[in-house]
C-alpha cells in the first residue's frame, strides 16, 4: 500500500501523542482530551488510508471495455459490449419472395468479473432479434493452467468456427457446417493446457440438444451429453516456425435425445433461410453423436480454419413409428488475408492505426473466402423430412472484405451464393419459394466491439 504525506503526518501525530502521553503525568481533564484527540488523527488516518487504496485502484476505458481492477489484480470487472446491424440484400428470388431487411443481428451487453484470481464469472444477455434471452451465465474455477473447470450456460465445445468469438470470424455469417453442431448448453466441463501450452483439452457433460440449437435453460430428463475436445498446437513454442500458427484438433460428442427438442429446428443458409427442416411430427429417440476433426492455421497476414462434421441422430416419424439413424454431413475452408499487414488471428484483426480521415490512416482492411458444403442424409426422404419442401444439399461459396476502423468499429462486406440439391423424389419444381433458385446474397455489416 502506497502512502500519500497527509496520512503519513496524521501517523506521526498520532505517535507524538502517544509519546506524550507516556513522558510526563497530566490530570485526568488533559488525559481524557488528549485520548479525544489521538480518536480522531485515528479515524481521520483510516479515512486517508481507504482514500489511497481507492486511488491505487484501476479504472481503464479502453477498445476492449470498461475495467475496473484491484491495485492487486486479484479482482477484475470487465464491461464489453457487441452491437451489430446488418443489411441482407437478396438477388434473383423474384417477387414470391419477400427476404431483403434491416436486421439489428446482436445487442449484447457483457459483464465478466474475476475474484481472488482464480474466481471468474460472464453473463451476457441478448438484446438483438425478437426477444430478450440469456445467452451466457456460468463461473469458472482455475484450479492451474492445466485445470479449470466451468459451470453454467456456455457454448458446448464442439464446432470450431461456432466456438469463436461473435465479432472475429472472417464472415459476417458462420459457415452452413455450425448447423450440426451444438450451440449454447448447461453443462459442466473441465479444460486446460498440458505439455507447455501445445496441448489443450476439454472434456464436459452436458444437457443435450440438437443441431443447431441452444437450452431453453431448464433440462429436467435423464439423458446427458459428453463433450471432448482436444487441440494440439505442436509447434506454438518454435519462434521464427513456418508451422508455428498451425493447431489442429478433434471433437466429439455422444448422449441421447428424445422428443423433438433432440433434432433439429432447420438447418439455414448464409442469408439466414431454412432450406430444411424435419416433418413436425418427427421426434429424436436414441443416440446421438457427433466427430469434427478442425485444423487452424496462422502465419503473419494469412488464416485459414477447415472443419468437417458428421452429426448422427435417431429418430421417429411420430411417437411409434420405425427409427432410422440418420448421418448428415457437411465440410468448409475458409481464409482471410489482412492486405494491410496486420497479423491474422483466431482473436480478430488488431489494426496498426486507427481510421482518421484528418491523420490520413485508414485502419485495416481482410479479404476473406470460403467454400462450405451440407449434405443432408437421403434416408430422411419421404419419411421424415418432405422432398417437396426441402433440399437435401447445399454449396455455399462466400467472398467478402472487412475493414477495420479500429479494433472496436468494423464495416464487413459478404456476397454468398449457395447452390441447393435435392432427393430424388423431389418434384421439379420445389414447394418452398427460396428453394426454386440458388440463393444469392450480399450481407453488409455495420459493428461496434468492445
């Protein structure tokens, strides 16, 4: 503790008194006023006292929030915010179709807090779409680097692309393959690094849920979940690499699921459209399981990320009908090249200078590709999935640039165009207006993060 000279004279008064007190007799009269005064150098001592830890506190509004931290850093509350607004052009549907909008895609406002160093806390809500809804809420315990374990609603630590951050990737939209992996569940799990930081596990148990979908926060049946994940980054450590941005890594999850809550609600475009969907008397009822291998790799401007999903799920055309596993796949490789010499990262685009049309500096500006494949598997025609309203496959290719401003601003330009296949019992022409042609889309993106 640092302290200022006003507290440093009110102690040495305080020390004079004393001394005082202890060198010559006086009356009981002086006695008492002496004590009177020592009381009060006393409470004005601890008043200055509290004054200084309050000022040796930190206070830093910076692009990455609002921070409030203890001289110690052992406590920390951290204020962010993410807000995005998109503009969704739709080219070629014709006028059956009504698809283009303003849409304000995320509103979150996110407070994260640590205590005594290991202790942390998130709670973000939602504000964007059409209801207010928890999106985080958990605590984390960091026991060492190899050892932390979590509890609450996060994200289930399955998809690569899905565990990044909101406002990193390189596209405006995740790839068509997060639909089959899980989003938002309640769950426990453990994770940490071994082996000097290349090797990183997670392993957890989960409530369950389906492709695509997030809990409802309540989960009050018997069949859970268990999530891995294990990532290996050999060559962190070897400054100057080629290869030392290169980490690649498996996840898998396996459990049970019944009801329709354990399949998919629809599995969407990049423009955000359902291009299928199951029969609404289709219900889950068995196992589950799914395996991603994922890869990421970094080297000064370029990234790349590749995964591959295989989802399984049992299901019902109704209550008693014949089950049938069904296998649905899907596959994407995307890159991004930061043309004006920014490092690429999987934690976003940190820009040199910021945008200032006075300064003459521009921010950074990415330029970003992708190609993404769903093949929905046949076996769920005619019988539980209609081949007259949905596609069977869907072939996205993505184009897009993003500029920087600053780490917190950023405007993001799409252009997608998505091919969709259909069973062979699909008619010729599809029931679904969006499917009778390949969707074609621009996604423009004005956001602020911090």
């Amino acid at each position: 503790m640092k302290f200022s000279s006003r507290p440093a004279s009110a102690l040495l008064a305080v020390l004079a008194l004393s001394t005082v007190l202890s060198a010559a007799p006086v009356d009981n009269s002086e006695l008492q006023e002496l004590r009177e005064q020592i009381s009060a150098l006393e409470h004005k001592l601890l008043v200055l006292e509290r004054k200084q830890e309050i000022q040796d506190d930190k206070v830093a509004v910076t692009d990455k929030g609002v921070t409030l931290a203890s001289a110690d850093n052992a406590n920390v509350l951290k204020i962010r915010g993410l807000a995005q607004l998109d503009s969704r052009l739709f080219f070629g549907d014709g006028g059956g179709v009504v698809n283009n909008a303003y849409v304000l895609r995320r509103a979150r406002l996110i407070t994260e807090g640590t205590f005594a160093k290991i202790y942390s806390f998130q709670f973000v809500p939602e504000f964007g779409g059409s209801s207010v809804s928890i999106l985080d809420a958990n605590l984390s315990v960091a026991v060492s680097k190899a050892l932390t374990v979590k509890f609450g609603k996060f994200k289930s630590p399955v998809g690569l692309e899905l565990l990044q951050s909101d406002s990193w990737t390189f596209f405006n939209e995740r790839s068509i393959v997060t639909n089959l992996v899980p989003n938002r569940d309640l769950g426990v799990q453990a994770s940490g690094e071994v082996s000097n930081g290349t090797l990183n596990y997670t392993v957890g148990v989960f409530g369950g849920v389906g492709d695509g979908g997030s809990t409802n926060n309540t989960d009050f049946d018997n069949e859970k979940d268990i999530v891995a994940r294990l990532v290996a980054s050999p060559f962190k450590n070897d400054a100057g690499s080629a290869v030392q941005g290169l980490s690649f890594g498996l996840s898998a999850s396996a459990g049970r699921e019944k009801t329709t809550a354990g399949r998919t609600s629809g599995y969407k475009t990049d423009g955000q459209q359902t291009f299928f969907a199951f029969n609404s008397t289709t219900i889950a009822d068995g196992q589950t399981w799914r395996v991603s291998p994922q890869a990421d790799y970094r080297i000064g401007s370029f990234g790349v990320i590749a995964e591959y999903v295989i989802s399984a799920v049992e299901v019902r055309p109704n209550a008693t009908g014949l089950k049938t596993e069904l296998r649905n796949k899907a596959w994407q490789v995307a890159a991004g090249y930061v043309l004006t010499g920014e490092d690429s990262s999987y934690t976003g685009v940190a820009p040199k200078t910021n945008f200032d049309f006075a300064a003459g500096t521009w921010g950074a500006f990415e330029v970003t590709a992708r190609y993404a494949n769903l093949k929905v598997d046949d076996a769920a025609f005619p019988l539980y999935a209609s081949a007259a309203s949905n596609a069977n496959e869907a072939s996205s290719v993505g184009l897009g640039l993003n500029w920087y401003l600053s780490k917190a601003v950023a405007f993001k330009f799409d252009y997608y165009q998505t091919n969709f296949g259909f069973n062979s019992a699909a008619p010729a022409t599809s029931t679904t207006p969006i499917l009778r042609q390949d969707e074609q889309v621009l996604i423009s993106r004005f956001q602020v993060s911090f």
